[in-house]
C-alpha cells in the first residue's frame, strides 16, 4: 500500500496538467482513506469477539468437583456396581465427577487423603471435593438400603433452592451479585445498600457494553434462615454455615462461575462490587488471566433445557465445538491480570492446557450429524463459530476489491492524460 501511494504522489508530480494533477491528488487521499478504514475493520474482525460473560457459558472441563465414595472389600459385592449406576444417571450432566474407591485395595490412591479414618468413619462414605482440593463429608441419611441414601446426598450437592435461582439468573440477566447476610442486622442493611448500587450502577451504563444484555445483575440475597439449606453452596465459597459471623457477598456469571474475590463485612461496597461486575462485560482480552475468564463453577446440574435457553439468549451454542476451540484457544493464551482489580491477584502465566484444542473438538463431537428438531421447537440461531469465523478474510477481500477498482481508474485516468499530451 506504501508503494502504491508513493506511486500517485510521483504520477501527481509528473502531470503538466494542473487539472490531471489535481485529479491523481484525490485519487491517492481517496486511497489513503480506504487503507486506514480497511485496516481498522481487519483489526475489529480479527480481535477477540466474545465477552467474559459469554466464556463463562463453555465449559472445557477444567477444575471438576469430584465425589469419592469409598467402601470396604468385605461389603456386598454388588455395592460398587449399583452406586456406579446410579452415580451415573444423577451426575451425568453436571460438573461433579465420581470416582469409587475401595478403602482396603487402594490405600496409595490420592483420594484416600481426603477420608478422615479418625472419626471413625463407616463405610460406605462420601467425600465432596472441590477443585482447589477442599473436601466435604457428606451423610446418607441413615437411609437403607445406601442406594437411596446416596441418590439423596447427590441431589443435594448438585441442588438447593438459592443455587437453582443463581444459575436461572445467570443465564437471565447480565450476572448475579449473591449477598449472604450475617447475624448483625445494621450490617446486613449495609451490605444490601452497597450491593443495590452497584446492580444500579452497572444496570445504568450496561448500553456501554461491548455486546448488549437484556437485564441487569440480580441480586441473590441468602438470609439466616435460608443458611442451613445451602450448605454445599457455603462450603462452594470457603464458608460453613455456622460461621457465617459477618455478611458475604461474590459475583456468579455464566454457567454459575464465581469471579474475583469473597468480600466480607466492610469490603463490601458498591466501588468493589461494581469494579468485579464491569469486568463480566468486558471484551475477553486474550491477555486476560484464565482465572477471570473460567472461574470456578459452583456444584450444580446443567441439563438439555437450561443448554437450549443459554444458545436462545446468547444467539448461538456455547458447546458447539468450533465455539470450544475458540475459547480454548484464548484461554491457553492468557496470562497477566485484570488491569486496575487487585483483591490479591498475583501475575502469572497460563501454560496452554494439553491438548486442549483436541479435547474440545473431540472426534465423536465433531462428525455428529444433529437430527431435526421437532415441529413446535424453536429454529437455533447461526453460530458464529461457524458464520464470524470467515469474517476477517471477507474484510481483506473486500479491501482487495476495493484498492483493484481505484488502480484501474487511475491507469485509466494516466493513459486518458497521455493521450492528450
């Protein structure tokens, strides 16, 4: 492009004519401007066209939850069998993951670490582990046979009332600011002052966005009474129910994933809160750490209908594998932290996850041939995993076309000039 214009500059000061002169003139600022426009729009096309708030809708399979059920090898022998099946149809779309463990024939396994043996525990025994390796015991219930009992601790960490409001509104609204009130009434109105403005604040500029959201972040409030039903969800966040001594507030978004820290007490106000909330908004900035971009999701089920209304909202399906990839890719990439948010946040560089570009687009995924919906269902909007992606070559052809067109008139225009001299 430097060349070419080089060259209108010289053809300008080779025209005697002053009106041939003035025309080559046009013809090169015209060129000009077509260069920055094209320039700019292959550098919008080519940059990173998902939200925050959108990666947190894909789920790669980073940091499960695992649920280890160890038991002994003088039980039943069929035990293992049925706790597997039924393992399987309970946790199948969720993101717990379940491992059975036989206390006497793998004392060496990682798992074992997270068994008590001196409380004297009976087996059989559930642990929850999160994925920064904190564990929860959980009871069956004295239920009998274990089967029951089992069936019933699963759906309890994979379900409360306050969880199934947070991934609801999660795919809802814009995210959800989730305030767990303390014992002390005058702080608990505090924290509720603090977490209204910051849901105004946001909601106010949210037209600012760099893609539009229909609601606002919603504010989930977990009172006192409500604390001993959500205990797997306290315990999700680094707290027990009978500790809660002070009101805690943390921001959820897409697929129920906490962002930022858990603020307690006097941090939570509206400059802290919004400055986490801003972020979900934000473009997602390759050099974003992963950590902002895939947090941690909160054990719970995530079915066909909740996957349907999450690719209605969004206009396309966040686990169609070339969207997987994409993200993947990002991901790998990431490294430093959110500029301006500190909460102690230290530096550092993401490795790219093994295979991670393979896992995402696995082979029986990708050569899925999906059958037709039925009548009544609603058509699926186009994926701009498989539309966008061929966006920036358009824009260089275009550009391409574009500069053609302008160098056939003035060829035109030079050899309309010589003929005349």
């Amino acid at each position: 492009m430097c060349v070419f214009l080089t060259g209108l500059r010289r053809q300008a000061g080779y025209c005697a004519d002053r009106k041939a002169r003035g025309f080559v003139v046009i013809l090169r600022r015209l060129a000009f401007v077509v260069c920055i426009l094209g320039c700019l729009e292959i550098q919008g096309a080519l940059g990173c066209r998902f939200t925050v708030r959108e990666t947190g809708f894909v789920d790669l399979g980073y940091d499960p939850y695992f649920l280890y059920c160890y038991v002994k090898s003088d039980g039943k022998p069929d035990v293992g069998s049925i706790l597997e099946e039924a393992a399987q149809e309970e946790l199948a779309e969720s993101n717990v993951r379940f491992e059975l463990i036989n206390a006497d024939e793998q004392q060496d396994d990682p798992a074992m670490k997270h068994l008590d043996l001196s409380r004297g525990v009976s087996f059989p025994a559930l642990v929850l582990v999160s994925p920064d390796g904190q564990s929860l015991g959980l009871r069956t219930g004295g239920v009998q046979p274990f089967a029951e009992g089992f069936r019933s601790a699963v759906r309890e960490v994979l379900s409360s009332p306050k969880r199934r409001e947070i991934v609801r509104q999660c795919i809802d609204t814009y995210a959800v600011l989730l305030l767990i009130e303390g014992p002390d009434e005058e702080e608990n109105k505090l924290a509720r002052e603090a977490a209204a403005a910051a849901v105004e604040r946001v909601g106010a500029e949210m037209e600012f966005l760099p893609k539009p959201v229909s609601h606002p972040p919603a504010l989930v409030v977990v009172d006192s009474n409500s604390l001993a039903d959500e205990k797997v969800l306290l315990w999700s966040l680094g707290l027990e129910a009978g500790q809660v001594d002070a009101p805690h507030a943390a921001i959820l978004y897409g697929r129920a994933r906490w962002m930022g820290p858990l603020f307690k007490g006097e941090q939570i106000t509206e400059d802290n809160l919004a400055a986490i909330l801003f972020v979900v908004g934000d473009t997602c900035e390759c050099g974003l750490d992963r950590r902002w971009l895939q947090g941690t999701m909160l054990p719970a089920a995530w079915g066909r209908e909740l996957q349907e209304l999450v690719a209605k909202n969004l206009g396309y399906d966040p686990e169609n594998p070339m969207v997987k990839m994409e993200i993947g890719s990002i991901l790998g990439r990431g490294g430093a932290s959110y500029p301006g948010v500190g909460y102690g946040y230290q530096e550092l560089v993401i490795e790219p996850e093994p295979n991670a570009a393979l896992e995402a687009v696995a082979p029986e995924e990708a050569n899925v041939v999906e059958e037709p919906e039925s009548a009544g269902a609603q058509e699926t909007p186009a994926n701009p995993g498989e539309v966008d992606i061929y966006r920036p070559i358009g824009v260089m052809a275009f550009g391409a076309i574009g500069l053609t067109a302008i160098i056939a008139v003035v060829g035109i225009a030079v050899a309309v000039r010589r003929r005349r001299i």
